[in-house]
C-alpha cells in the first residue's frame, strides 16, 4: 500500500470492497432483454416464456414481492416496449407505477388490474392513445395521471370518469384540442 498525503497528513491508502450482500443489483435484473426489446423473465427462453407464464426465478418473485410490500412498481429508463406481465401479479397492492422514459407504443392492458393505483406516470414513451377501459378500471382511485411527452392524438370521453383525479399533464403530446369532458 502506498500512503496518500491529504491536508498534509500521509493516510495508509486501502482498498474499500463492498461486501456481496450490500450490492444492489444491477438496474433491470428482474427482466432480461430480448432481441426484440420485450422483456421475459430472465433465465426464460422464448419458447417458454409467454404473456401468462409463472416467474421462473427467485429474483423475479422477489421482485414482485417488493412491488406489492411498497407498492410501488418502478420501471423507468429500461427501454421496454411492453410492460413486463408480471407487473399484473401486484394488483390492488400497487398505488404507484412509473414506466417513464421507455418504448411502450400500445397503452399495457396489465393496468386495468392495478385496481388501487393512485399514480400512473407514462411519460416520453410512444403511445398514441388511451384505452376507455383503462381509464374505466381506474376511475376510482387515480390522483394523478402524467402522459407528457407521447404521441397522444385523442383523449377519451372516459377520462371525465376518473372521480379523484388531481392532476393531469399531457404536453408535448400531438392534440389539437382538449375533449369538453375534461375539466367537468
């Protein structure tokens, strides 16, 4: 070991080593990536792997675990172009859901059985529109709904449904106007 001078003092220099059990694991370990841009458990191969297939691995319950404990379903920044189906296994226990920044094109039907959530966030993906019966399944507990940065065209008359709706943000979206349900 080489000493290291700091503020005029010499300190033994160390090397720190993280312990295995206080790593966290790396960001998208639930779900491996295919060529595709879909996620499947990871340790699945693609014959095996489909829309109602059981998690596979402990890493995988463990993390669905997780979502349903805090109740929060954290997917941003991971390049998904459609929700993992194992997000529907969380159900009522999920309040919020984040899927910010990915590539989601079509609005994922697995939300409708997120029947608590209070806070849906979907911003800068791709999507183009909002199911009805989406926004139906969620009319009794979202707060807040943030669509910014899409491709949104249309906003349906359903979204006059959702009772506690708090807040709203569809900009940077391609509406030319808003629905006169909004607002109601």
């Amino acid at each position: 070991m080489e000493p290291s001078t700091r503020f005029g003092q010499q300190f033994p220099s160390a090397r720190f080593h993280t312990p295995t059990f206080l790593r966290s694991p790396p960001m998208g370990s639930c779900f491996g990536k295919s060529e595709s841009g879909s996620y499947s458990p990871r340790g699945s191969d693609a014959k095996s792997s489909t829309m109602g297939a059981e998690l596979s691995r402990p890493n995988d319950k463990q993390m669905v675990t997780t979502w349903k404990r805090t109740g929060i379903v954290g997917l941003r920044d991971r390049a998904l172009k459609e929700m993992p189906p194992a997000v529907g296994q969380v159900g009522a226990d999920a309040k919020v859901l984040d899927a910010t920044n990915n590539q989601l094109s079509v609005f994922p039907p697995v939300i409708e059985q997120l029947t608590s959530l209070q806070r849906l966030v979907l911003s800068q993906n791709l999507l183009t529109h909002l199911p009805g019966s989406a926004i139906s399944a969620l009319a009794n507990s979202l707060k807040v709904l943030l669509l910014e940065s899409n491709r949104i065209e249309w906003l349906p008359d359903e979204l006059g449904s959702l009772v506690r709706l708090e807040k709203l943000s569809i900009r940077n979206n391609r509406m030319a106007k808003l629905n006169p349900c909004i607002g109601e």
